[in-house]
C-alpha cells in the first residue's frame, strides 16, 4: 500500500508518529528520508537519513536504496552521508591501519552485490540493469591493490573489506586465482582471512582446472545440448580423500556439510551407498601448495 506514489505522505505519517511516540528505532528514521526523498524534499531526507545512520541504519542499505538516489544528485550534501558511513565502518572496524583502503573495498562490494544478495534495495519497476562491465571493474582495482600490497589483512582494512576482497575475486579466471590464492592462503593461516573463505577458493580454483576438489563446497549442473537447464540438479565435484571429509572441514570451522549441501540443493550419497565409488587421493602438489588448510 505505502509503495502507490499516492500514499507516499501517507507512510511518511506513518513513521513520524512511531519517531514521536517514542520509537526511536532507526529503521523509522530511515523510512522516513525514503519517502522524504520519494516526495522530493531533500533538505528534510537528508536530515532524516543522518539520523538513521547514527543510530545505525546499514551503509549498504542506504548506498543501494533506489527510493534515496536523488540524493546523490547533491554531491555536497551526500559527501556528509558519505562521512558518515566512513565512521561507521571504522567504529565496526577499530584500530585498523588502512581505513581508506577499507572503506573502498567494503564500498567495492556493496557496489558488486548491488543486484545480488542487496536486490531487496532495487526498488524500481524497471528490470535491474547488468552489473557485469562494474564487476569487472572490480576485480581489476582489486588485482591492482593485491600485486602492490598482498591480499587485503584484517588487521588493515577489517573483516567486511578483507571478505570483500574474496566475494569479488571468487568468480575470476582460474589462470589469475593461480596467482592470489597463494597469497589468500596465507593471510586465511595467519588469522588475517577466512579460512573456511580460502577453502572455497581453493575448491573452485581444483574445480576449474582439474575437475575436483578437497572441501566439497563446489557444484556442477551437467547440461547436455537440449537440455533444460532446469531440468538438471545439480552434482557435487568429485572430493578427494572424501573419507576424511568432514574432520577436514571441522578442522577448519566449516559449516555442517550436509546442510550445505542441502542449501546448494545437492543430494549428497554417502560413501558406502555408491557402488561405483573409487577414492581419489590427495595430490603431493596440493600439500605442497598449502592446499590442506
């Protein structure tokens, strides 16, 4: 009902009387500069929005939210909001050495996830454009900042940016993985990355250049010509040393397989239920590549 154009001051009446009442929540401040903003009255959605930010609306709501994109269009007043949220992410993230950097990778992944898992803020009835050309964007800044400084640490750019650097590099070719993973591995094993992170890259790196992998979280849908895809479920990548599966996983923290298997929307065949099963070892040249993590 609040999304008709003619019930705009309708909502916004709406959330002013909860802030009134006592409501102090900030996604009341929040909704308040979206409909602020929808009714063009920018001065007032801005001070709205300043608010809802320091009590805690999300920097990756309010960057991505199509009902505030006329705000931008005030570079001097939406520089204040970006100030903001730069303070935000350090107080989420204090005492790292690279805030700047931090701030561009976390904004690099906001801007990537757009119309992906921040889909919900596309709010327009256009069809949501391709965000390709920008992603690949990314991965080039990011290969910039990995070959002049090395994977991105959490002591220095933060936990958000230093995940950010993985959800963007995850989907690059296997001949540039060859180069960033072993650096990836490295901050993962000192407590500077996610290990459980760098063993998804080390799955999808097997998986795109010899059809296996070590962690099982990598699947395949195999689509012959005249298939529906959708008609295909999709399969797990054959696992290597799979009898030590699951203790290699928990070594690492790694989320309950089989519930992860149930996300991808696997079914996953035990072991002794496969007649056809043949084990595959570990490789000399997976150890040797920090590969057991």
């Amino acid at each position: 009902m609040f999304r008709d154009p003619a019930n705009y001051t309708i909502a916004l009446e709406h959330y002013l009387q909860k802030i009134k009442t006592g409501n102090p929540a900030f996604n009341n401040f929040y909704q308040a500069a979206c409909y602020y903003a929808l009714l063009k009255k920018q001065d007032m959605a801005f001070s709205y929005l300043k608010e809802a930010i320091k009590r805690g609306a999300k920097g990756e709501d309010v960057l991505t939210d199509t009902d505030l994109a006329i705000l931008k269009q005030d570079l001097n007043s939406w520089k204040e909001i970006a100030a903001l949220l730069k303070t935000q992410y350090l107080e989420r993230n204090p005492g790292i050495s690279k805030l700047d950097l931090g701030y561009e990778l976390w904004l690099m992944w906001i801007e990537d996830q757009r119309y992906r898992t921040l889909k919900k803020n596309y709010k327009l009835t256009a069809q949501a454009p391709n965000d390709l050309e920008k992603h690949n964007q990314h991965l080039l800044r990011l290969s910039e900042i990995i070959k002049a400084s090395g994977w991105p640490k959490y002591s220095e750019v933060g936990k958000e940016a230093g995940d950010a650097a993985f959800f963007i590099f995850q989907h690059d070719h296997a001949k540039n993985m060859s180069n960033v993973l072993p650096l990836f591995i490295a901050a993962a094993k000192a407590g500077e990355a996610d290990l459980t992170k760098a063993a998804m890259m080390i799955d999808r790196y097997l998986a795109y250049t010899e059809g296996v992998q070590i962690y099982g979280t990598q699947a395949i849908r195999k689509i012959e010509p005249g298939q529906n895809r959708n008609d295909i479920p999709l399969t797990l990548y054959p696992i290597a040393d799979e009898e030590n599966l699951i203790a290699r996983r928990n070594a690492i923290g790694m989320s309950d397989f089989l519930e992860n298997c149930k996300r991808l929307g696997v079914e996953y065949r035990p072991i002794p239920t496969r007649s056809n099963y043949e084990p595959i070892p570990i490789k000399k040249k997976w150890i040797k590549a920090g590969y057991l993590l």
